[in-house]
C-alpha cells in the first residue's frame, strides 16, 4: 500500500506540523504499515521533526524534496505509483493559474491519471485569481475522491468553481484536534517558569514586509512592559525559514523587537520556542489577559485555549478566520497599521473583553473552540470511512494495493 502526501511541510512552520501529525496518526490507525512517501520543502527537517514526535509510528515514512528540479524520478515515481495521493492541508490554493495554484495541483493531477485514489485534505482555499484558477481547481476537486475545505470561505470557493456543495466535507484546521488546557496545568507551568503572580499578554508575530513586524509592535511592546506586573510572551510558531529565506523565522523579529527595548524591558520579555509543546503552549496562552498575533496557528491556539486575541492581518487567509469567529472587531488590518491609536484600541477591546471573563476560559471562544473541533472530527470520521470502504482490509494489514477501478 503506497501513499504520497503533498503539501508545505517542512519549512519549520508549528502549525504545519500539526496538522501533519493529526493526518499521519488518522493515516496509522487506517492504513498501518503503509508506506508514505511526503513530498516536502525539507526532507531533514521533516525527518527530525518525526523522528522526535512520532517515533513509533505505524508508518513506514520516508521525506522526500518535492522539487522535480532536485528529484525528477523519485517525485515522478511516487506520484505514479501511489495508489492514495493526499494533497493538503495548510493554506495551499490561492493564487492564478499557472503559478501557485497549477504547482500544488500538477503531482496531485499526474497521480490521478495513474489511477491513485485523490483526498483533498482540509486545505485553505482563499483569493483565488481570475477563471483560469477556477476552473483548474474545478476540474481537479470535481474528480478528486474526498473533498474537504478547513473553512467557509474555502467551501464557497470550491462551489464557485463548479463543485458540488453535497460533495464537500467543511472542517477545520486539524489544529482543533488538539486538547484544550487541562485545569491546573497553566498554574503547574507557570510556577516552574517563576511567571506565577503577573500579567501575562501573549505576542505572535512574523516578518512582513522589509521587517516591519518588529517595528510596528516596538512602542507597544515598550509601553506594556513599563508596567513592572507584566510580562510579555512572545510565542514562536515558525523556526527557520527555507533555504535562504532566513528573515522567514519568527526568532529573527523577536531578536529585533528585543533590540528595541533596554535591558531591563528585555528581561522581561519569555520566548516560548519549540523548547515548548503544543500542550505547553495552549496552556501558556490560556494565562494569557489576552494575545495578539499575525500567525494563523497562534489564533487557533488562542482560540482553543479560550483566550481574548486580536489579529494582524497580513493575509486574506487571516481575515478568513477572524470573520469565521465574528471577530472582525479585533482585527488591524495591514493598512491600518501605521496610525498610533489602532493597535492600543485593538487591545483596549481585548482587556475589556478579558474582564468580563477575569478566570478561565472566554465562554464565546471556547464554544467557537468546541464547535470547530467537531468539525474536524467530523472529517477526520468521513474520511476514515472513505479509507475503510476503499481498502476493507486495510486496518488487518493485508492491504497492498487499491487503485481506482477503470
């Protein structure tokens, strides 16, 4: 049984590893033993990254660059030799076609082709860029055999290129599938890193622009950490970018935004890195008066651990979300950035909001939190059914093979 997995994977980027995590254990339960082969942009980084969070995984594993540049025969040999070609998830279709779009699309269409059974895997599908791309992602959604959206805007996409609304599952980001903090456990957490008795506000941000991040968050960053009870957390949800890409890692702006402050403000400051899980981290926010980010994956870990959050919006994917919540009032957009009293009021709105909730969980985000878990679930359960009809034997490991019968 050969599976090839496609998408952004291996670029250092935390929700990325989520989301490839939450499909790889559903991959395990359905398929074990299966040979994967994960088309990506960092074969070691992947590799280590499995390595550490999966190692006894019922997979058999193997990275590989997804570059025909670097590896002509192997990407084309895996993709003609699936028998389950996966593309997604993560925000992977936007753009025109050719361009992004048609990159993302071509291995995926190459397996179809070749008789591979094709699973749109929970993709973000946002600004897409004039008829040409809709009617490629059309033609390729409307033979795909598992169609799946992580939100509403990219449902409606889908139906705007020609897809049936009845053959498309709506989920969320399989981030959701993660649990919300346990009580005590941000307590626990926050006593062994001596933060017990002070504000915390949580800080995700990226670079953007000609390194503008940290120049927009500097005054604000300084103002807060004026107030000796408060200490910022700086959540880190990307570590290393591409190759030569090295502005892309989100050290690189705490690094700057730190050498805007004094010592004494810099000490203030906590990097929550990939020293950090993903359960430590949702704890840490859920401590959090509120957070503030631009990262994706830093709203979704907000949004599960119920606390107040504002965003940047520095993409439509971003927008997206924030008015899937109904959050549109704590949203700054990119524009909007340069006038002084946009972001102290996104953040007014934020501690008010924290004071009508003082302990715990805000109930509107966690019922949001709830809501959109289910929908997860719910495709990882339709999903699991689509694999147990293709390949009946497949969970007694006799499976080895299932192509698309002619």
């Amino acid at each position: 049984m050969r599976i090839c997995i496609h998408g952004s994977y291996g670029t250092g980027n935390r929700g990325d590893n989520v989301i490839l995590s939450q499909l790889l254990l559903l991959l395990a339960e359905e398929l074990p033993g299966a040979e994967v082969t994960l088309l990506c942009r960092d074969e070691q980084r992947v590799a280590l990254y499995l390595e550490s969070a999966h190692p006894g995984l019922r997979l058999r594993v193997r990275p590989l660059h997804a570059s025909f540049r670097r590896h002509p025969l192997a990407v084309l040999r895996a993709c003609l030799r699936c028998d389950l070609f996966i593309l997604g998830g993560g925000g992977l279709l936007w753009g025109s076609a050719p361009g992004n779009l048609a990159y993302w699309l071509t291995r995926a269409r190459l397996a179809r082709l070749a008789g591979a059974r094709i699973v749109l895997y929970l993709p973000g599908i946002y600004a897409l860029r004039g008829r040409g791309a809709q009617r490629l992602l059309g033609r390729f959604a409307r033979v795909a055999d598992f169609v799946s959206a992580r939100d509403p805007e990219g449902f409606e996409q889908l139906r705007a290129c020609g897809v049936p609304g009845q053959s498309i599952h709506l989920g969320a980001d399989p981030a959701f599938l993660l649990p919300a903090p346990a009580p005590g456990s941000s307590a626990d957490l926050l006593e062994a890193l001596e933060l017990s008795g002070y504000q915390l506000v949580g800080l995700s941000a990226r670079d953007w622009r000609h390194r503008l991040s940290a120049g927009i968050f500097a005054n604000f960053v300084r103002g807060l950490l004026e107030d000796e009870s408060v200490r910022l957390l700086f959540f880190v949800m990307k570590t290393g970018g591409r190759l030569g890409e090295t502005d892309t890692d989100d050290i690189t702006v705490v690094r700057r935004l730190l050498g805007t402050l004094p010592p004494a403000l810099q000490k203030r400051v906590l990097i929550v890195d990939d020293g950090y899980d993903d359960e430590e981290m949702i704890a840490l926010m859920a401590a959090c008066r509120y957070v503030v980010a631009m990262r994706l994956h830093a709203l979704i870990f907000a949004t599960i651990a119920g606390t107040p959050f504002g965003a940047l919006a520095y993409d439509e994917k971003i927008n997206a979300y924030m008015t899937m919540l109904g959050r549109q009032g704590h949203l700054l957009g990119m524009d909007e950035v340069a006038d002084p009293e946009r972001l102290p009021a996104i953040t007014a709105g934020l501690i008010a909001e924290r004071e009508r909730w003082p302990e715990g969980p805000v109930p509107e985000i966690a019922l949001a939190a709830s809501s959109l878990a289910g929908r997860a679930r719910n495709v990882h359960r339709a999903l699991a059914e689509a694999l147990r009809t293709w390949y009946p034997d497949a969970r007694a490991g006799r499976v080895e093979g299932g192509r698309r019968q002619p």
